[in-house]
C-alpha cells in the first residue's frame, strides 16, 4: 500500500511540474533577442528589395495602391527614366512614374494578405534590365494580427492560466481522496488480523505511511504554487515583447515619420529621403597631404588702396552733378570734390595786412626799377638785378597769400579702382587728415593668415584659401612678419584665382598642405556634424530605412573637404547631403 501510495503522489506532482514546464515554454516561444526596436510610432505596410546598384522600398500609400521608391544604392539619388512592372501569383501590373524614381502602382490584390510576394522588373534609362524580389508585410512589431495568430496556433496551451490550474488542482484532490478511501477500506477489512496477529512494529508502520502523505503532499503542493509563480512572473515579464501595447491609431491611418530609436539610431522613411534629398557616400580609404587649417581674411595690397585727404580744414563741395559714392568707379587723377577751407577772424586779418604790406613793398620796387630803366649805365646792374629778384619774390609770396582767404583744395582720386568707402556729404565740415573715400583697386588680392605656432608652416608644399564655404581660391606664399601680432606670425598669400568675387574683410580658410601623407577616409565638411556630447560624428545608412551615428576623428584637407583618420571602415555609406537634417530628428 505504501508503495501504491508513493507512485500516485508522484505522477500528481509529476503532471503540475509538467503543466508549469508548458506554461514556462509558451511565454518563451517566438522571443528573439537579435530583432531590432519596436517603432515609437506605427508606419504602414511596406516591401524593401536591395541590390548592389539598386535600392527599392515600396509603402501602402491607400487601398490597393502601392507607392514605390527606386535609389541608387551608393549615392541614395533617385533612378530617373526607369520602367517599372509589378508582379505576383495573382496578376502583373506596369507602375506609373510620379517623377525620378517615384512610381505608383495600383492593383486590386495589392493589400489585400497580411504578406504579399512582389516581383519588380525594371528596365532602366540605359536599357539595362534588373529583377528585384520582396514581401510586403507590416512590422512585426506593429502587427497585432501576427499576435493573435500565433496564440491561435498554439491551442490548449494558449488557454486561461486559471482554468488549467483549476482543472490540474482538481485532478490532483481527486487523486489523493482515492488514495485516502482506498487506504481506510484496507485498515478496516484488516482489522481482524491486526487484533490476532499485530506486533509492536505495526503501529510505527501505519505512522510512518501518514507521516509520507502528508509530506509528499505538502511538496506537490510547494512545487506547483512556486512553478504557477515562476509561469505567471515569466508570463508578466514578456508580455511586452509578445503582446506589446500598441498606440491607438487605426491601421489605415498609420503615419510614416522619422523617428529616433533609444539605441540612438534612426528610423527615416524613404519618403522623407525623398523629399530632404538625403545623398550618401560609398567610402573608400585612400592617402591625402596632410594639411594645416589657419584663420585669414581678405586684404589688398599697398599698391592697391588709395585714400582721399585733405591738407587743411574746410567745408565740401561737390565738383559737378555727383558725388563719390560706394561702388562707384574712378581713375587715377579724377576730380572728386573740392574742400572749401575756411580761417578764423584774427589770422584772417594778419592775412589782410600780409597781403597789403606785400602789394606796397611790390608797387614801391616797380618804381624804383622803372627809374632805373629810364638812365641806362646810371645804376650798377647788379643793383638792378637785385631790385628786380625782390619784386618777383613780393609777387609769388601774394599769390600764395590771396587763395588763403578764400581757396578751394581739389580732391583728386589717388589710384584707378572702386570706391569702397564714401565718408563725406555736401556742406560738410571736414578737419585734415579726415578719409573722405577709399579706393580700392580689384584687379589684386591677398590674404593675410595668423599661425599661432611658427613650425608649422615649415614644409608647407603649397596653400589654397576657402571663402563662403565652398569657393576654393588658389594662393601664392608671399611672406611672413618677424613680429608677432597676438603671440602669432602674420602670413601673407596673392590669391591667384581670378574671377571670385571677393571683398577686403572676408573671412577664409587657409589650409597649409604639408610634403607628408596621412591616410583614410575623404569626406565632404557637410558629413560631419556634433553629437550630444560634442564629439563629431557621421551618419551610416545600414538599411534602405535605417542610420546609426558614429563617431569619428578628423583632420582637415583642402577647405572644403576632410580626412576621417579612425571611426570608418571600407564600403560604408555615409550621408554627404542633408546631414543636419538627420541630425535634428528626436
């Protein structure tokens, strides 16, 4: 009986254990820990198909209506002058171009199963051919018809937890009420032979027979609440990756934006690429001259800027119908106003007296030489000649006293050129030494650089400025200063571009190509930009939909351009164009 007894108890605790297993196996069937995180939005139904030249994403845009993107695999650009035909098991049907690399394609069996094989046949501008395969189907983690069905698929074990503890429960009481009645009937029938024949042992026996069930039981019944604990908790933990909580937005009305993942990385529809024209790069790595980046600005040399002065204060007047103005062209010796000066009271009267003590002491030497020339051989002609140089001196000394009182000083341009700074009006009162106009001459340039460290201009090979962030201008090293100008050393460069349209203050780059190489990645400057913690980064499009930054180390290369040194391996495609763009997406 005892025997009997122990065999039951355990296949009871041997179907809960067996019930917990099933229930442990349920909550763990279909994870995979390798997929990549759910949206935080829901996007619509769509197919992706990839090549090496090609990349395709096609979107549910409306009821039985496909809209399909058509990019160039490395540079992301649109595929114009393509053909498109679609095909699956119930039809074929030609899309219509909507613009480069945008077709729509309607059919009545488009959307219609949760997943759908499509076959795209391209014919491309070129006449080339391509065939390209995908399965439109909706994310998986958006999908609750997906969810249902595979509880559908998983029959009892997709029951309420309840009824199956309820219906175990009650197989196991039943089990034990058996086990009791059938151990109570055997103590009674016996009972005659245990009066003749029972022994000081029986009684510990039939002890020890109650003292087993009650412990066995007490283990079934230790082991099934502990194993519906561990199934419930496994159960509460990954109800969000088998049944996640989906946002309440109807599937017709499932929006595509970009969004950005918690792993840091991007979800970007193809539609949004479309429209930001997003561009990538295929990098390959390569060696470059080293270079050296150096703050400059645009001057002009001394030969080339004039200024306008006068000598003495005055008043402004113009020399005809206009006056000099900014942009206006001059050439050299062109008359540009006149500086009417003006005296105070009292030199204005020692003036007066100077010029009537001249014209006295100029009538009284005419006289006496008029004498002279009337009794020829009576005066000594050294006399004569002497009367005659004081005259001419008294002459010239009030020719230069007259115009004192009321002269006019002519402006004059000093250089042919473009006046670039008219600081006068009519009637103003102007003080000497006052810069009326600058004139500058634009057939020269320069470029004056500040290099905070001397040594590294030392093997410089050859030098090109960048203005306005992608005009490059091709420079000739003039010199340096040997002092210093802020702890700096002044460099001077002839732009030797023509045709720029540039303006003396104008900030530029100047980089310093070195006669050693480095090697890696040449990227445009628009590709990199900062991350949250400052550091430069670069997007990577690992998918048709999907970027991930990544951070790099650069050095400079020619203004325009730099040279990823560490961060990038070969055949990656970073984003050029529209990095900014990426970059503001939260």
């Amino acid at each position: 009986m005892r025997k009997a007894l122990s065999l039951a108890l355990s296949l009871a605790t041997g179907l809960l254990v067996l019930m917990s297993t099933s229930l442990l196996a349920n909550a763990h069937e279909g994870h995979d820990h390798d997929k990549p995180p759910p949206l935080n939005l829901p996007v619509a139904p769509r197919v992706l198909a990839v090549t090496p030249e090609l990349e395709l994403v096609g979107v549910l845009s409306g009821k039985n209506r496909l809209t399909v993107f058509l990019h160039s695999f490395a540079s992301n650009e649109p595929v114009a002058g393509a053909k498109m035909t679609v095909s699956t098991d119930s039809g074929s049907v030609a899309g219509k171009a909507g613009g480069a690399g945008v077709f729509t394609v309607a059919a009545p069996w488009i959307g219609n199963a949760d997943s759908t094989d499509l076959i795209f046949a391209l014919t491309l501008a070129d006449g080339s051919e391509d065939l390209l395969t995908g399965r439109l189907e909706v994310p998986q983690s958006l999908d609750k018809g997906q969810v249902t069905a595979k509880a559908d698929k998983m029959g009892w074990l997709s029951m309420n937890p309840v009824l199956l503890w309820g219906l175990g429960g009650g197989f196991a009481v039943g089990v034990l009420l058996t086990l009791l009645v059938t151990g109570v009937r055997s103590r009674t029938g016996n009972r005659a032979e245990q009066e003749v024949g029972a022994t000081e042992h029986e009684p510990v026996q039939a002890a020890s027979a109650v003292h087993l069930v009650r412990r066995t039981v007490g283990i079934m019944i230790l082991a099934g609440f502990s194993a519906s604990l561990a199934a419930f908790d496994v159960r509460a933990a990954e109800g969000t990756s088998v049944a996640p909580d989906l946002p309440s937005v109807p599937s017709t009305m499932a929006t595509d934006q970009p969004q950005r993942m918690p792993d840091a990385t991007l979800f970007i529809p193809k539609a949004t690429q479309h429209l930001l024209s997003i561009r990538t790069q295929v990098v390959e790595r390569t060696k470059a001259a080293r270079a050296v980046e150096l703050t400059g600005r645009v001057i002009v040399g001394p030969q080339n800027l004039g200024r306008v002065q006068s000598n003495r204060p005055g008043r402004f007047i113009t020399a005809g119908e206009q006056v000099g103005f900014v942009g206006m062209k001059v050439k050299a010796g062109q008359l540009l106003g006149f500086v009417e000066t003006y005296i105070e009271a009292a030199d204005r009267a020692n003036i007066v007296s100077q010029i009537a003590e001249t014209e006295a002491r100029i009538t009284k030497n005419r006289t006496i030489l008029s004498r002279y020339e009337k009794s020829p051989g009576a005066v000594p002609q050294v006399k004569i000649d002497e009367v005659r140089g004081e005259l001419q001196a008294l002459i010239q000394r009030r020719e230069e006293l007259v115009p004192s009182t009321s002269a006019r000083e002519p402006l004059v341009a000093p250089i042919s050129g473009v006046i670039s700074a008219a600081r006068v009006v009519v009637g103003q009162v102007i003080e000497p030494r006052d810069v009326l106009f600058e004139i500058i001459d634009p057939s020269e340039f320069w470029i004056e650089a500040i290099a905070p460290h001397s040594e590294d201009i030392v093997g410089a090979a050859s030098a090109i400025a960048t203005v306005h962030d992608h005009h490059k201008l091709e420079l000739e090293y003039l010199g340096r200063g040997l002092a210093l100008r802020n702890h700096s050393t002044v460099l001077n460069f002839k732009v030797l571009t023509v045709g720029e349209e540039l303006a003396v203050g104008m900030t530029a780059r100047v980089m310093l190509k070195l006669d050693h190489e480095v090697e890696g990645f040449i990227l445009p400057n628009s590709s990199v930009v900062r991350g949250p913690t400052g550091l430069p980064i670069v997007w990577l499009k690992n998918s048709p939909e999907r970027f991930e930054p990544q951070v790099v180390k650069i050095e400079p290369f020619d203004g325009s351009s730099v040279v990823v040194t560490a961060g990038l391996k070969a055949d990656q495609r970073v984003v050029t164009d529209g990095v900014t763009l990426l970059n503001q997406v939260r």
